[in-house]
C-alpha cells in the first residue's frame, strides 16, 4: 500500500516532488514505500527536517554516480509497536574514514555543510529512537536504518 508524500507528510507534497524532479533530473531511481499514519507522531518541522536531511544526503551522494539509486521506506511493524525508516542508496566512495568515523562532507565548501547529520541525530534522540547507519563495499550503498517506539510516552506530547 502506497501512500503519497503528501498523505504521510502531512503537506510535504512540495518536498516529495522536488526529489522526484531532482532524481529525474539526474536519472537516479527514486523508489518509497511510506505506510499511512507511520510519520503521524513526527511534528511537522521534524519530519521535514529528517527527511530532508535523508534525502539530501542521500542525493549527494548519488547525483554523479552511474545506474544511481535512492528507496526510501517507511513502515510500521504492529507485533512490535515499532516504527522503521530505512534508506538506501548508491555511494561509490566509502563515507567513513579510517578510523569508522563518517565524514563531515565531501562538498567542496565544507564550512557550510555537514549538519545535516547533526540534525537527524538530533531528530532521532528528541523522539527517543535509535539507528545505524553502514556502508556495503560489495554493493556500493549507503544504508541508513532508523527505530522509533510508537507507544512510548515520549512520543505523545510532540
């Protein structure tokens, strides 16, 4: 069951449509499966914060990589109460450095950039979840995988 950037959104149409313009623009895959209700607990600046910074992220890494590809999935797992948010995407350079630690940026003008991350981070700790973030070298993709509690009582009051 597919659902539109604006159902799950909450009026994030605008934001849907401009990283299915920019993937088209630079012929990445853009494929989402977001389920109904599974981003309702997220405040509205919150959930555009986090998912702008996912897809951000996740765009730069892919808009000069061949046969690129982005999927953004967003469910809700009823046996566990658990909401899960994974992204996957093309990277062809590792983004962690020697010592596992990821990179700030790679963008050229790096005193600008590199917040996003802090921002997710941030995101994530404010709704008491949890995620994990690897690179595949086989398969050259970036995964992101993100765990909120949906019946936890710090989920209420946002």
């Amino acid at each position: 069951f597919f659902l539109s950037w604006q159902d799950v959104m909450r009026g994030g149409r605008k934001m849907g449509e401009r990283y299915i313009h920019l993937c088209n623009d630079y012929k990445i895959d853009f494929k989402s499966d977001i389920r109904h209700h599974s981003t309702d607990f997220l405040s509205n600046d919150d959930c555009t914060s986090l998912f702008c910074n996912l897809l951000d992220n996740a765009f730069e890494a892919t808009k000069n990589t061949p046969d690129s590809f982005i999927e953004l999935n967003i469910g809700y797992n009823t046996t566990h109460s658990i909401i899960v948010i994974t992204l996957i995407n093309s990277c062809l350079n590792n983004p962690f450095d020697n010592n596992g630690q990821l990179k700030r940026t790679t963008k050229t003008d790096s005193r600008h950039h590199g917040y996003g991350i802090k921002s997710i981070q941030n995101t994530i700790d404010k709704y008491n979840g949890d995620y994990n973030i690897y690179y595949n070298h086989s398969t050259s993709t970036f995964h992101t995988v993100i765990i909120f509690q949906k019946n936890t009582h710090n989920l209420s009051n946002q």
